[in-house]
C-alpha cells in the first residue's frame, strides 16, 4: 500500500485532504462474513466463491439499518437477480463440466464435485440469510411504516371476498392450468418462471392415484395486489399505486382461489416451484463456422429457452410426490432441488421498492453537468479543442456529455463520420436514434453491435437490424472475440481539414444504467489517440490485423503485456529503492470489477515481494489472495459496495515519481480477468493533464478513507467490514461513504 509519504497532498477537485493509508491502517474492522473452503497452499482463490462473497456483501447492504428502507427491500431484489444470473451461467458451467467427465481441479485446488458442493452451500446459506432478514427485520419495519405484506392466513373474510373478486376480474382470464396425464405431456417450464405443482383428486377417486397439473403464476400485472383501504375503495389496478397499503402477493392470492381453476375437483397439495436453466446455448455452430453472425446469434437465443435445467427451488417442506415427478421430468438430482424459506422469488420486491414514499428512499439525485459543458451555445467540440474532458457518472450527467457527444454529431453538418461500438443500451436508446438519424442525412455511420452481450443479445439484434435498415454500416464484431470496448468517434471537417473527437469510456452507452453505476468517460481530440482509435475501428469493421498501438492499450493485442511491463517496471523501482538507489518505490493501485487471471496474480505476487506497495479496489470478485506472509504481504484488496454499483476501471503506475499526478494513469473497459484479456476486444486510454488525473487520484482517495460502505478482503476469502474511527465529523468521507460524499462534492456543498 502507498504510504502517507508516497502520496503527498495533491490537487483535487474538492472536499478534505484526504489520503492513501498504509497496509495495516484500515479502520475498526467487524469480523467477516460466511467463510469460503480455501485450500491449505493455494496461491488464488476460488472465483465462484468469491463471487457468492460479492453477493453476500450486497445482501448486507440489505441487512444494513443505515440504508433506506425501501432501498433494503430493493437490495433483496438485487441479490436475487445477481444469484439468478450466477446459477444460470457459473452453475450450469459447473454441470457441464462434471457430465463431461472433467475432473481437473480449479486453479485453487479444488475439484468440480468439491466446488459444485461448496457453491450449493453458500447458494444456500445467502438465500436463508435473505429470508431471515425480510420475514424478522425488513417486512416488520415496512408494516411500522403503513406498508403490510400480509400473508393470507392474516385476511379478514371481507379481504378475501374482495381478493376474489379481484382474482377473477384480473387473474383468472390469463392462468393456464395444464394437465399431465397420457393425453397432455409434461409441460415446458420457462426458465426463471414460477409455478404451482398440484395434485388433485376427482369425486371418488383414490387418494393413492392424484392428478398432476402445472399452473403458471403470471409475470405480467400485479405481483403485490393491494387491498382496499378501510374507508375507501381499493385501487383494482393490476400495479399497487400509493405509498401506503396492505399488500397481498399474487402466489397468495392464487393459490387461495384454485377452485375456481379446478371446479369440481379436490386440491390435495400444492408445491411453488420455479426451475433455473443454463443460460449457454450449446451443441450449434460457433462463431468460427458460422456462416452469418446474426443468425447464429438469432438461433442461439432460441435454443437458450430449452437449455437444461440446473436447480429447482420450492417453497419449504414440499410434497415429496409433487418433487418427485418435478425431478424426475426435468432431470434433476436430489441435491439440485433447493428448499427456501420466505418468498420464492425476491425479484417481485422491486414492485414495493418502487412505492411513492420518497422519505424511505435514497434522496433523488441529479447529476451535474460537467463545467466545461454547460455552455450549450458552444459546440461540445469547441470545449474539447480547448483539452481534454474526463467525466465521472453518475456525478457527472451522461446526457450533457456522452449522448450529446453522439446527438450533436448527428446534427451537425460539418460532421462526415460517426463510428460506435454498442455492446449495451437501453430499449429506446438515443445513441441508436442518433446513429440512424446521421446514417439518413448521408453521414458515414459504422457501429460495432456486439450481438453476443449477455442477456442483451435479443435488444441488439433488434438495434442492428434497425441500424441497418437506416443505412448504416453494422459490424458484429472480429470472429472469436467478444467486442466490449466502449468508445466513439466523430470526423469532423475544420479550416479546411479533418479532425478526429474520441470518446472511450469505462461504461455501456446506456442511459439508465448511467445513472446508476459509477463509470469515467475521457473526450479527447489529442491526435496520438484519435489515430489509435481509428486503427482499432478498422480492426473492428475490417481486416486490419495492426499489432502496434502507440497510446492505447488493446486487448488481446498489447493490453497485458503492457500491463505485466508496467507491473515488471515498478519491481525495477522497488528493487532500485530498496539498494538505496532510489528514493522512490514502486507503487501500483488498480480499480475494477473483478480480478480473475493467474498470469497477473503472479506478476503481482512478485511485485508484492519486491515491496512494490500495491492497491487493489476490487469491487466483486477477487482471485488474489492478499497479506499472506512471504507472498502477497504488501498487497491490500479492498471492496466498496453502496447506492452506486462501482463499474470504472482505473490503473495507475508509479513510474519512479513521488508526485502520483506524474505517475502513468489509464481508465479502461476491461477488468483483470483471463476473458478480457485474452478473448474480447478491450481497450484502455492514457490520461493525461494534471487535471484529470487529479480527479482520479481523488477518486481513489474518497474511496480509501471508506468507511461507510467498504470491505477488506482477507487472505482466507472472507471480507471484514471496515469501520470508522471514533470522533470522526459527521460529514467525514468515513462516515458519508464514497457515493454520498462524490455527490455532494459534485453538487457543490
């Protein structure tokens, strides 16, 4: 870790000196979470592991009393869909990989059959956790506040009339029992969907020999029916409309009227289920014999609605003959068959957390709108001619920079060109607008759609179609690789020539989720640069097969050798302070989402051993195991979780100088993860001027004195959650946290 020496007080945008601490200086520590299984000697830790670690984190923000209530019950939401998401890629991996025979062990020692029973435990352990904190801490919380979750066993007669009525005016028409018997097969159950599994008998029939039918609870409308009030009528809107309320979950109100879906017939037993499938389409052509990468795209999503299934979750002590049948038409064994208490699905929670009840919620923010833009009479090139721009989102508004970057191109008639990657954006994105408005006017229009972004894909194929049909010129990406660079250009023609405007950023051109994670975007027009980006372009859209970059760093091209160069450097450095032939040591701090690559974890290891003081801001997932003695000792990885998700990336070199501002810096679209480096298109950006990087270094520095929402990563796997010191101002960065104290600073007070 830099010490207090290596990083002086420096320039920065605003707020309380703040600074780096040494390794060691970390605040009142509380004891860690659930631990992980970590082989005795192993150099890295487990990624799945410390993935379920990240999601317990989240889930603590939950826990947490301090964060507002209805952003505890939104958490809930989170940590579920994270686990969703997990299950469907990291679990339907694992499967594959032990039906296949494999039995190689992970890189940190542990076998598949090991892993698959360790993931499946923590799997477990999080969603009870989940369960204790909404039944004993959230829901009761919500009820002091006039918001009720009943359960239907709590509803008056006059409340179950009313729901009935309800049910049959808004339920009924769109439920869809189905009948499994010789004449209707087992029915496909859609992944992430929820079901009832009942079994009924018909009028004296034997109990020994029930029906089996499925019913699928609807993902459209109400998910939480709210009741009348008491001295009002009740809103009999399929979406709960006031802050206040006694709310009733659909699964309830379902399974409370089955006889009018099974008239005449006795329900024996009802199981809620839903079933969670592999999310890889497998088994079809890949990229590299694919004759048109949208079709295959197309096919693949297709066949991703029929892949296997890999766990089942039921509501607790199911019917074992309704599990049985479940098991046996699905293929699953025993121990993929979860039993969860509390609700089945914490996703529908979003519908609460979305109450109008502002004073339980995060106070609304708006982002500022960066200084040297907020003149909207001068042309945002104009303002980028005068230097470089570095912006910080949310903080920072991404409408008045990124989409006007792209919006004022498209408008502006000295503009001949406009080149974009999009590997995610929104619904009815402006950008794609922009694109197709530019294309339509005869500009030169080339967009990378990367057709292959997880979960996305179906968006994009319709943004490609769309762009395409505008005249624009579509590239799918370079054959192999995944395409996640984010970066734009603009041709301009001034005073008789052509200049080049860059946009590359850490984050997706996508305005909602610029507003909710922290991303840095750099507008440039610095030559060195813009010749770059356009050679990466022709890369992206053409044949160019350059493996020589001058500024920036891409991967797979140059990326990580630069990066293991740099690394390799401050060793040098390290080596050369430690002889006394140097006054400077080595100093490295990194920023990113997830850290997964041996190669680099070494480099590291050998850069800890030669005293190279090393931070690592790692907010999800981290493979590197930190402060272990002889290895890694000088190596400190901390998480920041909070109302933002932390996305940027952000890598800075020492170089032999005190002054970190005149250190190398760079902002990046790629994590340190074997994938980014090897097998997508990345790229990362120098930045330069004192000024920019004086707000990175800022960055860093609020994110340090972190002791609001900030966790520290042991040499075991688990995380200790840092706490303030004693005596500390209440408008301490310690005490606000990293996003509240980057919002305030942003805000000007």
């Amino acid at each position: 870790m830099p010490t207090p020496d290596d990083l002086a007080a420096v320039p920065k945008p605003a707020g309380p000196a703040l600074r780096l601490v040494a390794a060691g200086d970390v605040g009142t520590p509380r004891q860690p979470t659930a631990r992980p299984d970590v082989h005795e000697g192993s150099r890295l830790l487990n990624r799945d592991l410390s993935w379920l670690e990240f999601n317990s984190r989240v889930l603590q923000l939950a826990q947490d009393e301090r964060t507002p209530l209805l952003e505890r019950v939104r958490f809930l939401s989170i940590f579920s869909n994270n686990l969703d998401e997990f299950v469907m890629k990291r679990l339907g991996l694992l499967h594959r990989r032990i039906a296949d025979g494999i039995s190689a062990p992970e890189l940190d020692g542990m076998s598949p059959a090991e892993l698959l029973r360790a993931m499946r435990m923590a799997i477990s352990d999080g969603q009870r956790l989940q369960a204790e904190c909404f039944e004993n801490s959230v829901k009761p919380a919500l009820a002091e506040r006039g918001i009720v979750l009943a359960g239907y066993a709590a509803l008056s007669q006059e409340q179950r009339r009313w729901l009935r009525t309800w049910f049959r005016k808004y339920a009924f028409p769109v439920l869809t029992p189905l009948a499994v018997d010789p004449g209707h097969r087992f029915p496909f159950i859609s992944n992430l969907s929820r079901s009832f599994g009942i079994l009924l008998t018909e009028p004296g029939q034997s109990l020994d020999e029930p029906l089996f039918a499925r019913l699928k609870i609807p993902n459209v409308g109400a998910q939480w029916v709210r009741l009348p009030d008491e001295q009002g009528p009740g809103t009999g809107a399929l979406q709960p409309r006031a802050g206040t309320g006694t709310f009733v979950s659909i699964n309830d109100v379902i399974a409370a009227n089955l006889d009018d879906l099974f008239p005449g017939m006795q329900v024996l037993e009802i199981v809620p289920f839903r079933v969670v499938r592999d999310s890889e389409s497998h088994g079809g052509p890949s990229d590299d014999d694919a004759d048109n990468l949208l079709e295959l795209v197309e096919a693949q999503l297709k066949q991703r609605r029929f892949a296997k299934p890999v766990r089942l979750e039921t509501g607790p002590s199911p019917s074992p003959r309704i599990i049985a049948n479940l098991a046996d038409e699905l293929g699953l064994d025993a121990a993929d068959i979860a039993q969860c208490a509390g609700l089945l699905d914490y996703t529908a929670l979003t519908e609460i957390a979305d109450l109008d009840r502002p004073e339980l919620k995060w106070r609304k923010w708006t982002a500022a709108v960066p200084s040297r833009l907020r003149d909207r009479d001068q042309s945002i090139f104009d303002a980028i001619r005068q230097g470089d721009i570095l912006v910080h989102h949310p903080f920072e508004s991404f409408e008045a920079s990124a989409t006007r970057f792209i919006q004022e191109a498209s408008r502006d008639p000295d503009v001949l060109a406009i080149k974009q990657t999009i590997y995610r954006t929104s619904r009815d994105s402006p950008f794609v607008s922009s694109l197709i408005r530019a294309a339509e006017q005869g500009k030169q229009v080339a967009v990378l759609v990367e057709l292959r972004a997880r979960f996305d894909e179906q968006a994009n194929v319709r943004n490609a179609h769309a762009l395409e049909k505008a005249g624009a010129h579509v590239a799918y990406g370079v054959v192999g690789y995944k395409t996640h660079c984010k970066a734009a250009m603009v041709v301009r023609r001034e005073n008789g020539g052509l200049r080049t405007y860059a946009h590359l950023g850490t984050g997706n051109y996508h305005p909602r989720t610029a507003q909710l994670y922290t991303d840095l975007g750099l507008f440039t027009c610095d030559p060195p640069i813009t010749e770059d980006l356009t050679e990466l372009f022709n890369f992206l859209t053409g044949r160019s097969r350059l493996d020589t970059y001058e500024t920036l760093l891409v991967a797979p091209i140059n990326m990580k050798k630069r990066f293991l160069d740099l690394i390799a450097r401050e060793i040098r450095q390290a080596q050369a302070h430690a002889l006394g032939e140097s006054d400077v040591g080595g100093r490295i701090i990194v920023k990113m989402n997830a850290f997964a690559d041996n190669e680099m974890a070494d480099q590291l290891y050998a850069a800890s051993q030669a005293g190279v003081k090393i931070t690592l801001f790692v907010r999800g997932f981290c493979c590197l195991r930190p402060g272990v003695q002889g290895l890694s000792e000088n190596i400190r990885v901390v998480s920041v979780l909070g109302r933002f998700l932390e996305h940027s990336r952000v890598f800075h070199f020492g170089a032999s100088k005190a002054d970190p501002l005149e250190g190398d810096w760079f902002i990046s679209s790629a994590d340190w993860m074997y994938r980014n480096l090897h097998n997508r298109v990345e790229s990362a950006t120098p930045v330069g001027g004192r000024a920019a990087r004086s707000k990175l270094l800022h960055i860093l520095q609020v994110m340090n004195a972190d002791r609001r929402g900030a966790w520290e990563l042991r040499p075991d796997g688990t995380y200790t959650k840092l706490d303030p010191a004693p005596g500390l101002a209440a408008d301490s960065p310690e005490l606000l946290g990293t996003f509240e104290t980057l919002m305030r600073e942003a805000a000007g007070y």
